[in-house]
C-alpha cells in the first residue's frame, strides 16, 4: 500500500472508531510499525491543521482521535440538542486536582488532603468521565485507586499529564523555610557579627 493510501486508511479508521486509538492498533492492523503508524497520525493532524478543517485530530497518551474543533462547538450543540455541561463546582475542581496531581490515589487520600468527605464529589466526576478507578490497593481493605481518563485529557486539550502546569509554591512557606535556615551564630566559635 502506498504512502497516501496508508494515511486515507487511518484516516478511516480514527473517523470510524469515534474514540481514541492506539497507535499500537493502526500498526498492526496495517501490519506497519508502530513509528510509521504515529508518522502517518502526526501527518494527518498537521493536514486537518493546515486547512484550518472543522474537524481536527488529537493525540492522547499514544492514541489518537477524530474530533471537532472547539470553536464550532455552539452549532454542534444545537443541531444536537446537547445542553451545555455547567461547570465543575470548587469542591470538584480541587478533587479533580488532587487526584490529577498524584494518581493514582484513594479517595481517603483525597479526603485527607480536603478535609472532608469527598464521596459526592469523586461519583461525579466518574459520571463526567473525568476520572475512573485504576484498580485496587494491596492494603486491608483494598481501597479503590483513582486516575484521570482520556475524556480529562481531551477537556483539558493536553495530550499527556506532563503538560498540566506546575503546582505553584506558596511564597509564605518558602520564606518561613528561609527564616528557619538563619540560624545565629555561635557566640562561642568566636565568629565576629
């Protein structure tokens, strides 16, 4: 198969899944490899990007997919019906942080870290598939672990964890740090002030 014919049949293939695919997939479907499979992805997604297409495509983790772009969502909406999501409440978006910033983590994590119980909070945003469970902790118990999704990625319009901004450092805490590395001199060691 040539060269455009390979990127018409992942272009096929990411339009007809409707869900993210892995490159992995594509590549042994099209018995290719994996690096020539994420070639033809990352041409693809320079192509929608360059004709300034309605639609466009996204990597996620190492998976790829076919979606709409952001500024036709209004339209989209209507012609669907689809009401617009209200926004996460405060609790859901330090929940949603907590979590995102050090997943996987159990719910009593998260509760330790807010104060309060989190219960609510944490099966909405499963229903909002921004979150799931990753599995079990080998721990009495064994407590549910919680992670972010693909759906967290693509509503964030970042392809990996890696990109979520660094947590910002409270200057208060660094300069009480500071203070308590100045420590007084030893009157004894006969160092003069």
């Amino acid at each position: 198969m040539n060269e455009e014919k390979l990127k018409s049949t992942v272009e096929a293939i990411l339009f007809a899944c409707g869900t993210p695919v892995e490159a992995e997939r594509i590549a042994q479907t099209l018995e290719i490899d994996t690096s020539k499979a994420v070639s033809l992805c990352e041409e693809l997604k320079s192509d929608y990007k360059n004709r300034d297409s309605g639609i466009r495509i996204v990597k996620l983790k190492e998976s790829y997919q076919m979606c709409t772009v952001e500024e036709y969502a209004d339209p989209i909406r209507t012609i669907m019906d689809i009401r617009r999501n209200t926004p996460l409440s405060q609790a859901a978006s330090e929940v949603l942080a907590v979590i995102a910033y050090n997943q996987p983590v159990t719910k009593a994590f998260v509760e330790q870290i807010r104060g309060v119980d989190c219960s609510g909070v944490v099966a909405s945003l499963i229903s909002r598939q921004l979150i799931e469970e990753k599995g079990r902790l080998e721990l009495p118990g064994r407590p549910l672990v919680y992670g972010t999704t693909e759906h967290f990625l693509r509503c964030f319009n970042i392809t990996s964890l890696d990109e979520l901004p660094p947590i910002p450092v409270d200057q208060d805490s660094e300069n009480d740090n500071d203070n308590n590395n100045d420590s007084e001199p030893d009157p004894d060691s006969g160092e003069a002030t």
